[in-house]
C-alpha cells in the first residue's frame, strides 16, 4: 500500500556446501582501468529500438491499496456482507516457468562496469539508521505483541514520497548459517518502489521531461531499489535494481526496472507507452539469488555476485573509468545507463542487474483486476514472498486482495521447493518450477465489519503454523495465525480466533531463525507509511521474538 501517486491510491537451489563457501567469498572490488584515448563510437545503428519492452505485463491501478475503489480510483465500496466460500488450494496454477536467459547481457555489463563484493558494500554503508530507543515514539504499535528491535530510517527515507518500503529479507533466509562471507554485518535487506514521478515525460513529449534543469530528481520511474541494513555499524546502503538491454547504438546498458519512458507520437501503443514499475511486495534472499515478488508477472532475480559499482573511489565529483574505457557520473539524478559515452544511474553508487525471471505459466483469469479482486482460479498474484527454513527449504507466495470490491476469493498462497527454483533460475528458458502445495487463505471471520482474511501484506510459514500480516489502512493491522487440517477431504488453513494487533502501515515478514548466531527467533516486518500519511506514522523496521508470537496466539 502506497501513498497518493501515479497509481491513484488515497492517501532470493539448496546450493551444496562445498560451492556455497566459494560462491559467497565476496568479489573482489574491480580496479579503475585508464579511459581509451578515443572514446568508443556512441552513433545510433539503424534497427535498433533502444530500451526494448521487458515482456512483462503491466502491474494493476490501485496495487495493494486497502483504501482503493473496484475500478482503481479512490472511491470503496461498502463490503457486500456475504462472505466467500473456501477456495481449494490448486497448485497447478502456481507453476512458474523460466523466460529467455539475461546471462550474456549481464556479462557484457560485468566486462563493462567494475563490481563489487556485498561485504565490502556493507563496509561502505554510508547511511545512518535510528537503532532502538532511538527511534522515539513507540505510536505505531499495538498493545499485543511486545517489538524486540526497532531499526528507522535516516530522516530523508523516513518521510520520502518517492521511495515507499515494503518487502523485507535478510541473511538468515540467504544462509543457514546466518554469516556472509567473513563479515559480521549480518544484512537485512528492503525494497522499496517508486511512487512519485512528478512531471514524468507523457507520451507525446518523450524523455527529455524529466532531464530538464527545471524537472525534479523525482521525475523519472526508478523502479526499485533494495536498502542492505549492517547490523553491525548501524548503517545501510540503497542499490538500485535494474534491467540489462542492448540499446539503439548496439551497446550493453541498463534502465530501472520496467520503467522505460514514454515516446509516443500522435497515438499510444504497447511499444511506446510509459511502464509504472513494478510493486516489489515482497523478496527473498537465498544463498546468491534475491527474488523479488512482480505481482503480475511472478519474481524477478538478481545476483549478489553482479552488483555494479559506478564509483569505485568513493569520491563523488570525480567521474571514475570504466573498463570498457568510458567513465561513469553518480552526480546526474536524472540519467540512468549509458548515454553519450557515459554511465549513469539516477545517482546511485551501486547497481544489479536482473539475471533471471520466472513468470506464471497459468492463463489469467478474466475478471478485473483494477481493485485488487482475486479469484479461485487462474495465475494468482505474487504481491508477497517469503522463506520457511524450518524442514525442507521453501518459498512462500501469496496474494493480497480487497474483497470489499468483488473477486470470489480473499487470496490464495503456495509453496515452490527452493531446489525447483534454483533450478529454473540456473536452466534454459522454459524450464519450470512447480508448486508443492497451495490453499486458500481461511475464511468466516469478520474484522471492521468486512472479511478478516484479505488484504495480506505478508505471510509465512514457521513449524508448520501459518502467519499473515493483515493491513488497515493507516490503522493498526493485525497478525494472523492459521494451521493446515484436512475438512470435508480438503486440505485447508483454518484460522486461529485469536487476532493480535499489530504496527500501523504493517507489510512483508521475515523470519531470522536464530540458529547460526544462538540469538532467539525473530519475527521481523517493516512498516510503509511516511508520517505525512497519517497522525502518529512512522517508518520503522521492527522484529518480535517469535516465542512471544506463538505463546500469544495459544500455540
């Protein structure tokens, strides 16, 4: 759930042992090389479009917005009153099939660009975070459940109406053994989407909108970005997430992810029109792969071997040589990949690259989706992810729904094996990934007067119990319990009458199993909303001890 904005809202294989340690030792930091004496020949190659359509469809109006209207605007309709019947849980329609390999387009921008280990970036956070008493004010939490942690952000991320946070991962997905490398940084990772381009270039004036000295460094769709949090030092660093192309003079470069601007002449059609971007609920990290949710679509994935660094020598208002005998500019917010011989990146130091995607075999289903409806049958959505380690390695993916506008269902989650996973990421285009297991989320119970069991931020699955973070607005949301049981013949989740109260603005969930470092279980999620949103809104990350979660539900 975001604020008001372009989308009319109110308001990471079980990799064996001996080549995990290798895979993991960080990169070493790559050396600027000398510019050429002649810079490479920047014309245009007739043929060639330039920033291609990524393939993936369009993300519906209204994304995770509790407050949105059936048809996307900010309208809500009263809820009917007529709760929905339990949806089987159909594994099939969660089949994920790989798309066509990223892998030479990537390693032309590892020739191109130097690059970077995630310990030495973890090493170079530059950004302050709140820790604890900190953080001030405890207003966003509910009287039921006890925070542990608290982490907030430095003051600028904390009231952004650009960057709106919402999935959350961690090294305790990415590892069994909770250690990366030889640091002691321990990182937690969130993703965060854009949400406000102000005066972005329409479809009728092309690019240059937003590169104007008059536009705002807001102006361009940056995707998404992932902020790695050292526990350690207390500081974070953001990297923003991109997409690799060959562009219109036949060279290797990159855009945010489906962010490509609009350049339509007199009529908008699919190759020219402006992409939103993607929601980004929900990400996990697991071994060198993040996986981030693209809601109607399925994940995207990334490498943490391939992270970019476009300023090798940490100073700024030098532009720093590449290898491929350019230069790259970290000043210019208003640029991103190559352009006239120079790289740019909206003013980030750090880049990755998309490596892989995995997208949803199943047709859609035929009913709107512009109000966040979901429905029995047909590809769901993933608006969120997550990682259950507690017996075999598996992924988490679910839906988040606002029934309140129609749909016959309230959301729909299912299981995929990490090794069937890995192995589509790492095999050749089409290969698939199926899910084990699938369920309809609980239904019969009644909150504020409409369905307790939609509008899920986040779920996961911990010995064998399920829990789901329930959004209310810009009020307090509530976590969830739920157990599988077999009822009439049919697997299901049955939920547990207790609801705990929770933050306010609560999304994605994290579990830090506590296994390699002797800590304790930690349920982590974050909260989203900035506090222009609403009275006493904060943005904070924030953990409780899974012990106390359990003990509270009864079970």
């Amino acid at each position: 759930m975001g604020m008001s904005s372009r989308r009319t809202r109110l308001a990471v294989c079980a990799v064996l042992a001996g080549g995990l340690f290798a895979a993991l030792t960080p990169a070493a930091v790559a050396t600027p090389v000398p510019a050429a004496p002649a810079a490479v020949a920047d014309d245009p190659v007739p043929g060639h479009e330039g920033m291609p359509d990524d393939g993936f469809e369009n993300e519906p109006e209204g994304e995770q917005d509790d407050l949105a209207g059936p048809d996307g605007s900010a309208s809500r309709l009263a809820p009917s009153g007529v709760l929905p019947a339990p949806v089987p849980g159909r594994a099939g329609d969660f089949r994920l099939v790989s798309g066509s390999s990223l892998t030479g387009l990537v390693d032309d921008l590892d020739a191109a660009l130097p690059k970077q280990g995630l310990t030495e970036l973890m090493e170079q956070a530059n950004r302050p975070a709140g820790w604890e008493g900190d953080c001030g004010s405890t207003g966003i939490y509910g009287p039921d459940l006890a925070v542990n942690h608290r982490i907030c952000w430095k003051s600028d991320d904390a009231t952004s109406t650009e960057w709106i946070p919402q999935a959350i991962t961690g090294v305790s997905d990415a590892q069994e053994d909770e250690d990366w490398g030889s640091s002691n940084a321990e990182p937690i990772a969130v993703a965060g989407y854009d949400d406000y381009n102000p005066n972005r270039s329409n479809y009728t004036a092309g690019r240059d909108n937003c590169v104007l000295d008059s536009a705002s460094d807001a102006c361009n769709e940056k995707g998404i970005r992932v902020s790695f949090f050292n526990q350690a030092t207390q500081m974070y660093r953001h990297v923003l997430l991109v997409w690799p192309y060959v562009n219109s003079k036949d060279h290797i470069s990159f855009d945010a992810l489906h962010a490509r601007e609009g350049k339509c002449g007199s009529s908008v059609t699919a190759s020219c029109a402006a992409q939103n971007g993607i929601h980004a609920g929900g990400m996990v990290w697991y071994g060198n792969y993040l996986y981030v949710a693209d809601t109607a679509n399925g994940m995207r994935v990334f490498d943490l071997r391939k992270i970019m660094d476009l300023n090798p020598d940490d100073d700024a208002d030098v532009n720093d040589p590449t290898p491929d005998g350019l230069v790259s500019d970290v000043l210019d917010k208003k640029r991103v990949g190559r352009q006239s011989n120079v790289w740019y990146s909206y003013g980030y130091r750090y880049v990755m690259p998309q490596v892989a995607t995995l997208k949803f075999s199943t047709a859609k289903n035929g009913g709107t989706t512009a109000g966040n409806q979901c429905y029995a049958t047909g590809r769901p959505k993933a608006s969120f992810i997550s990682l259950d380690r507690t017996d075999t390695d598996h992924l988490i993916l679910g839906e988040y729904c606002n029934h309140n506008n129609g749909g016959d269902s309230t959301g729909r989650v299912g299981t995929y094996p990490m090794t069937a996973l890995t192995a589509a990421v790492e095999g050749a285009a089409g290969t698939a990934a199926s899910a084990d297991l699938a369920y309809g989320l609980p239904t019969g119970a009644v909150f504020n007067g409409e369905d307790l069991w939609h509008k899920i931020q986040g779920a996961t699955r911990y010995e064998g119990k399920w829990y789901f973070h329930r959004s209310n607005a810009s009020s307090t949301g509530r976590l969830l319990q739920a157990t599988p049981q077999t009822v009439g013949g049919t697997p299901q989740l049955v939920g547990n009458a207790k609801v705990l109260q929770s933050s306010v603005g609560p999304e994605d969930l994290y579990l830090a199993h506590g296994r390699g470092d002797g800590f304790a279980p930690q349920l982590y999620s974050l909260g989203e909303h900035a506090p222009s949103v609403c009275t006493g809104c904060k943005r904070e990350m924030y953990s409780y001890n899974m012990s106390e979660v359990i003990g509270d539900f009864g079970s």
